[in-house]
C-alpha cells in the first residue's frame, strides 16, 4: 500500500467524520463513542497497513540494532 494511498484515505475518513459531527444532530455522548470508534479503526488499519501487525494478530516489531 502506498503512502499516497494511506493519505488519502485518512483525509476522506477525516472529512466524513467532519461531516457526520457538524450536520447531523446527536447528542455529546454518541459523538464522543462514534469519534473513539473511529479512531480505533484508524489506529488498528494503520498498524495492518504498516506492517506492524499481521493478518492472525501477531505483532511484529523490527530489530534494533
């Protein structure tokens, strides 16, 4: 996946999110679990697209020498 791709995608989920708290009407709570869910699904896509976890959950970190 390239990094252009990764870009993209995280302003098109940015802008939508946007989109959803500024026009439809919900209360602070949904908005707040709505965001956290977001960003949980963000954080854990970038850690698959990375590299950083792989397809059965392993966690793979690089060796530091």
């Amino acid at each position: 996946m390239s990094l252009l791709t990764i870009v993209v995608t995280l302003v098109i989920v940015g802008v939508l999110l946007w989109l959803i708290n500024t026009y439809i009407p919900m209360q602070g709570t949904i908005k707040k679990i709505l965001n956290a869910v977001v960003v949980i699904a963000i954080v854990i896509w970038l850690l698959y697209a990375f590299g950083i976890v792989g397809q059965h959950g392993e966690v793979r970190l690089p060796d530091v020498r």
